[in-house]
C-alpha cells in the first residue's frame, strides 16, 4: 500500500513540474511607449497636447496607429503588440488660429518601455 502511494505521488510531481516550468516562463511581449511633450522655452511638460505615433506609410485603420491627448505631466502613454520603429506627431492649438507642432521617433523594443520627447516649436498660422 505504502509502495502504491509512494508511486502515485512521484507521478503527480512528475506529471506537475513541467507545467510549473513553462507557466515560470511566461514573458511579457509587449512594446510600450511613453510620449514626454516638452515646451520650446523653459523645457517644461505641456499638457493637453494631442499626439499621434506612427509607422511611416501606414494607414490610421491599422493597428500601428494611435492618437491620444498628454496628460497633467505632459506625457502620453500606449503599448503595442510587437515593436517597431515608430514616427510622432505632436500638435496644440493655441487657440487663435495657429498651432504648435512637435516631431520625433522611437524604436519600440519587445518587453520594455521607451520613453521618447518631444519639444512643440513656436506658434505657426
């Protein structure tokens, strides 16, 4: 009887050890990015800055494609399923018919998150 439980018992670590293995290994594979907008004097965050990233050629119905508003520390924040090298548009309307825009990249790296800034320009009509 001894023998049988004995038995039984190593087949169930055996059986449950591949399985604590390969839920061990489950990595995060997602790209994430964190857009800072920066003003032009003084180098400080603006908020309410509408902000688009990219791929180049692409078509905003794809999934590469976001747009969001920065936040209160002037940072706009997204993930992604895979990475890539993205482009960023920054624009804020200053209300009076004109704008300000901003540019930049980021290369996205798989598990990790980038931070990329951008620093709006002056005021164009």
């Amino acid at each position: 009887m001894k023998k049988k439980i004995s038995t039984l018992a190593a087949l169930l670590f055996i059986s449950l050890l591949p399985a604590a293995f390969f839920t061990s290994c489950d990595k995060d594979t997602n790209s994430y990015v964190d857009v800072l907008v920066l003003n032009e004097q003084g180098r400080t965050p603006v908020s309410g800055v509408t902000v688009e990233l990219f791929q180049n050629n692409c078509d905003p119905s794809d999934y590469k494609y976001a747009i969001g508003v920065t936040d209160a520390k002037g940072i706009f924040s997204t993930h992604y399923d895979s990475p890539g090298i993205l482009e960023i548009k920054a624009t804020l309307s200053t209300g009076d018919g004109g704008y300000r825009r901003g540019k930049g990249n980021v290369r996205l790296v798989e598990g990790e998150t980038k931070t990329a800034e951008v620093t709006l320009g002056a005021v164009e009509y």
